[in-house]
C-alpha cells in the first residue's frame, strides 16, 4: 500500500465520524445529548401507534387516550415483533402477536398468558417526547433530559404568527444536509437550476464573501455579495438552519424558516420544517400563506427522484417555493452518493463554511474520546432577527 492509499483509509475514518449516528459511536453520544424533531404531530392521531427509525433505532411513537404522547422501543421485548401493529390501551401499548403490554417508560405492565409468574425484569427503552410548533420532538439520551430551550423559535412563538410545517425523508446522509446549511456559494448555483424562483433572483449568482463566527448555540454564516446583498443564517447546533426567503408574493412580507436534518440511520434523513409568517402579516397574506401549504407544503422530492434527475425544467410553475427549493438542493445533495467520499473531495477557499463546520464537530467529537465535556450549547439571548430585503443588509442563507 502507497503512502498515498494510508493517507486516504486514514482520511475516510477521520471522515466516518461526522456521519455515524448509532448508539455507541462517538456522534451517536454527541447526538443522544440533544433533542430531535422525530414526527409531524398530526401524523399521529389519539389512540394511534406508529413506527419511527431516530439515530439508528427503531421505535413506537403512539398517541394515548389522553392525548399524550409516548416513545418507546420498536418491538416487543418477548418475541421481539413491532408494537406499532398492536393496540393503544389507554396511555400504554399492547403487542399484536402474545398481549404483552408496556407503559410509557417501556415497563412491562401486563403478560396475559403468564398470569401467575410476574412481570419480566426487563424493559424495552422509553423516551421522553415533547410537542412544539407542530413537531414532535425526543430526547434518546440515557441521562436526565435537558430543558427544551435549545429547540426553541421565539420567532415562531409570537403570538399572531403564523405557522405551517414540512417533513421530507431523504436517501442520503445526514451531515451532507448539515454541511449544505453551510454551504453559502451553493445558493448562487443550485437555486438557478431547473428555473428560478423568488428565492434565486432575490439571492443573484453573483459569488459572496464568506464569514462565520460559532456563538452560543451554532454557527452565524454571513455571505457578503454586494453592500446591499448581504445575508446571514443562523445555525443551531447540532442540526438546524435558520433562514428567511421571500414571501409567496411581493406583497407578503419574508418567511422565517427553521429546518432540521434528523438522522434515521447513516443512509436515511427526515428534514424537517417550521415555516414562520411574521405576526404584521395582512390578513389576505396570512390566507395566501395557509393556501398555498394546505396544496404544496408537502412535497417531498425524493419521492420524485427519478423524474427529477431526468428532467431540466421545473413543471410546476406554480410551485416555486418549497417545491422548487426542495428539488433543487436534493439534485445537488442526493447527486452525491447516498454516503459521500469526502476523502476523495478537492476543497477551497469557499468552502470555508464546510470546513468550520468539520472542525467544530471533530472537537466535540475529540472530547466524547477523551472522556470530557462537550460544550454546553445554550439558545441565544436574544433571537436573531435576520435581514429580509436588498438594501437592507440582503437575505438569508439557504437550508
């Protein structure tokens, strides 16, 4: 073996520990310290159960009698079947194949065929949930799970906005969606592609000058393309990008946009959004805003893989927001490999963005080694509010 095929086994494993996400891996720790948007809240009706794959396991989001809802393991711990073919019994579940039953911590509670030996000393795991915004989000850590301050869009919270939501499952690697938050120079190219939209033409494909500072919570990205095209986005450690894009029309004010890339496994992500219209919105804004995701703010592009690789103009003119974004970044995401050979990347002067990223988590990660502690990220004191217009220091960077 060359010095130069070492060199690059040695990258590919120094590589391998920014996309790992299972229990026992450096970044599967890392991760297992945070909370994660797993479900839409309303894909998951009263008395209903179903499966969720997060950070490598699978598991049973259900939703009980009493409207709560409960994460446990995926399978039942005596035959090991899915408990999301079972039953909602109250605020426990009941396994299809034997009536095996666990509450809400993953406690056996009940084992109808074997009334006279007691309940079985093991227990599937149990997870605590909480519901924000539309999105259900879970804590996978084995410690005490810290407050859910870190997740929080005080944007979103005001009272009169408005405020839809988005799920899209993608077949490729998590931390290639991460590093496309960093990414400013790929907007003046990707978001050109297929047609452009409002998003494109407010961005330009002129070239910005890059500059990022790691804060409290994240990272602040700003791409300088003009003195009066300068934008900035806000990036949430270890998994959200906070952007605005322009309105559905000239006349409605800018969206804020808050997208998470969670994990299902090394080959499998779940994107989800917050879309956020500012509470001065106009009542006839406010109705188009509602409209137009009520029809299209579901579109998921990787179920559109094939016709979209094949194609070289957008058929949907009147989809251009999150359609057209969305098809866009997966055609330049997804056209990597499902787990892409960064050893084999050339990089440069603009990707400094993907190189603060690596290097933030490669110290994280360095300190999970060690056996130290990991930074603790905390929310901002105060919420970034992100420059909207040209003329007004620009727009936001792109998810």
């Amino acid at each position: 073996m060359t010095y130069l095929d070492e060199r690059r086994q040695e990258r590919a494993k120094q590589f391998l520990r920014l996309t790992e996400c299972a229990k026992g891996t450096e970044m599967g720790t890392l991760l297992r310290k945070f909370w994660h948007p797993i479900e839409l809240s309303e894909n998951v009706p009263l008395n209903t159960a179903i499966p969720v794959k997060v950070l490598g396991e699978e598991l049973t989001l259900y939703r009980g009698a009493s409207g709560a809802l409960h994460l446990v393991g995926g399978r039942c711990s005596h035959r090991r079947t899915l408990l999301h073919t079972g039953w909602v019994v109250g605020e426990e579940i009941r396994c299809i194949y034997h009536g095996w039953q666990f509450d809400a911590t993953g406690a056996c509670t009940n084992r109808p065929a074997e009334t006279d030996t007691g309940m079985p000393r093991t227990k599937i795991p149990g997870y605590p949930v909480k519901e924000y915004m539309g999105l259900v989000f879970a804590y996978l850590g084995d410690d005490e799970a810290p407050p859910f301050e870190l997740p929080r869009k005080l944007q979103a919270e005001r009272e009169g906005a408005v405020i839809a939501n988005g799920m899209e499952r993608w077949d490729n690697n998590w931390f290639q969606q991460i590093e496309n938050s960093m990414d400013a120079v790929h907007v003046s190219f990707v978001h050109m592609a297929l047609t452009v939209g409002p998003f494109g033409k407010a961005v330009t494909a002129a070239i910005p000058e890059l500059s990022y500072e790691e804060t409290s919570a994240g990272i602040r990205q700003t791409a300088r393309r003009s003195n009066n095209n300068v934008r900035v986005s806000d990036w949430t450690f270890p998994n959200n990008n906070h952007i605005t894009v322009p309105g559905l029309t000239p006349e409605d004010p800018w969206l804020d946009t808050f997208v998470w890339m969670t994990p299902n496994d090394e080959l499998n992500t779940t994107r989800f959004m917050i879309y956020c219209l500012p509470p001065e919105a106009s009542e006839v804004s406010k109705m188009r805003f509602r409209q137009y995701f009520a029809k299209y703010g579901k579109y998921d592009p990787a179920k559109h893989h094939d016709k979209l690789f094949s194609m070289k103009v957008w058929d949907n003119p009147e989809d251009t927001y999150v359609g057209l974004t969305a098809a866009q970044d997966y055609l330049s995401i997804r056209g990597q490999e499902r787990l892409t050979k960064r050893e084999d990347e050339i990089l440069g002067r603009s990707d400094l963005g993907i190189v603060t990223l690596r290097k933030i988590f490669w110290r994280e990660l360095d300190l999970i080694r060690e056996g130290k502690p990991t930074k603790q990220w905390s929310r901002l004191e105060e919420p970034l509010t992100l420059p909207t217009q040209p003329g007004e220091e620009g727009q936001a960077e792109a998810a």
